[in-house]
C-alpha cells in the first residue's frame, strides 16, 4: 500500500508510519514541523520506501500517483501547544481535515482520523464508552483543540455518509513512549524530565485528577489494526487501566531515584477529573488490548529521556 501520513514528524505519527513500513508499505510522511521534530524524520528517512513533504495541511495537498491511505494525525497535541497555537490548532483540525478527506474521495483510498479522548471534555460518564456525547466546554481554553477534534469526526462521518469514503475514527487516550518532546508539555515527560534535572515534579491541583496511560507501542498496534478494520463507527484506542496523576508522579520518582519530591500548582481550566477508555469495542472488532503496563513503559521511556537531557540539557514545559 501507498500511505499519505500526516504529522509524520511528531511523536505517535513517525511511531505508525515505521509500522507501515514494517509491513513493507509506503509512506509519504506530511509534517510543517510546528511541533514535529526534525530527528524523528532523520530516522524515518534512512527507512527506504518512506519520503517527506514539509507542507501545511490547512491548504490542500496534491500528491502524484495512487494513494491506498490517508492517515490524519497532524496537530499540536498537548495543552502547553495548542494554548500556544490556538488558531492553528482550530485550522488543522477543521480545513486540514476536510483537505485530507478530499485528498482521500480523488484518490479512492481509506481515511483513518486520530480523534482523541479531549471529545469526552471534563466527563459525567465514567468510564468513557464511544456513545458517551462528551461534555466540553466550547468557550474554554482547552475548547480549541476539543472542538476542533469534534468537529473533524463530524466532517469525516458527513464524507463517509455521503460520498460513501471509508473512513476510521480512532479516539486516542493518553499515550507515552520514546520520541516524546522534552518539552511538549505533557505530564510524563514533564515528570521524567524535571525527576532527571533533579527539580520537584509539577502536580496541578492536588493530584487527584485520573488518567489512563497507553505505551506507544500498544497504541499504534491498535491503530494498524483500526485501519485494517471494517467499522467506520468511533473506537477508543487506550489503555483501560487508570491512575491518578500523583501515583504517576510516585512511580517517576521511584524509577528516575528522585529524591525531589513534588509541587503543587493551580489547576487548569476545564482540566478533566476523570479519563479512562471504555475498549469493549476495541477488543470485540479489532481484537485489541493494550498489554505493557506502567512501569513496564516508564522503565522503557526513561532511557530515552535521559540520554536526551544528557546531550541537550532539555527542560520540561508547564502552565
């Protein structure tokens, strides 16, 4: 197969287009390299089958040739980003989403959309099951990204209704692993990174809140196995088992041999409580469930981030 990856450069989307081209695919990574790093392309470069295009997709893409897939993963992704980026957050995830699926109806190929759990908002449900409607606020800080996720199922199951499109709509919960940003912001490798410069961990609120953690390599299982998958419906792709951000903070310090201990900061707006998937949906059509766990995935993550800090003195992000 011919895939069309967007967000190629970015921590989860250089993770799947190396599964694709595992499997002896091509991929044409798409990145503008806003939040994409260049060492993620450096590596998928020297993989043959793989070339780049540093376009963005706000604006229509053209591509010679036939195209099998069109994978959709380009966004700033986490909070401290998409705060920062607020307008090109709202644009990729509502005119580089409608670009793709027409990129995707001229060429006749599957469309897979990397959706995320943010569409749940702050839930009333819990767990969160596919059916679960979210409960966002729209005027929000956080309201850019969630809503531009929302409306990008909204526009994919349009196409999929109406002009026929296979499409795959993957709700991506909190996922982890080598290749993270040092300073991307999110809450295990702003843990990691702050545990190895020695600096207390930054809790927000009293730690309280929970979230489910998904090492990269079950996520991108997952999402192969989504877009090999015949449902065109919503799936969270997750893992089910939940923690609360100061039992995560706790494992760090264990694994790192921090001794820094943690500080307290205020709590984001419209921060959610409560996060974890529901994956009776994924396990029943994709035969999936995630199988690293935790401490499994830091042991293997915290490598990484070490020998990053050690070469370029890296610092984490917080709000």
């Amino acid at each position: 197969m011919r895939i069309v990856l967007t967000g190629a450069a970015g921590f989860l989307g250089s993770h799947l287009s190396a599964r694709f081209l595992d499997d002896g695919h091509e991929v044409v990574g798409v990145d503008n390299l806003v939040t994409g790093s260049r060492d993620n392309l450096a590596w998928l470069q020297e993989r043959e089958g793989f070339s780049f295009r540093h376009h963005d997709v706000s604006t229509p893409l053209f591509v010679q040739g036939p195209v099998d897939g069109v994978l959709h993963f380009a966004s700033p992704a986490s909070p401290v980003d998409y705060l920062e980026l607020p307008i090109q957050t709202l644009k990729v995830g509502s005119l580089g989403t409608h670009n793709m699926l027409g990129l995707a109806l001229e060429k006749g190929a599957r469309f897979l959309l990397a959706s995320t759990s943010e569409i749940y908002g702050d839930p009333e449900v819990h767990p969160q099951p596919e059916s679960y409607w979210g409960n966002v606020n729209p005027l929000g800080p956080r309201g850019v990204y969630d809503e531009a996720k929302r409306f990008a199922e909204a526009i994919t199951m349009a196409y999929h209704r109406h002009h026929g499109l296979e499409t795959r709509i993957a709700r991506i919960f909190n996922t982890y692993g080598p290749r993270m940003r040092p300073g991307d912001g999110r809450v295990i490798s702003n843990f990691i990174v702050q545990a190895l410069h020695g600096e207390p961990l930054s809790l927000y609120g009293d730690g309280s809140q929970t979230r489910s953690f998904c090492y990269v390599d079950d996520e991108v299982e997952g999402l192969y196995r989504l877009f090999h998958s015949e449902t065109n419906d919503p799936v969270n792709v997750g893992n089910p088992v939940e923690f609360t951000i100061r039992e995560l903070a706790d494992e760090v310090l264990r694994l790192t041999g921090s001794t820094a201990g943690v500080t307290t900061r205020p709590l984001p707006e419209d921060d959610p409580k409560v996060r974890r998937p529901d994956i009776t949906r994924a396990r029943e059509l994709l035969g999936w469930e995630p199988g690293v766990t935790l401490s499994e995935g830091l042991e293997r993550t915290i490598p990484y981030f070490r020998a990053v800090v050690a070469s370029s003195g890296a610092r984490a992000r917080v709000l």
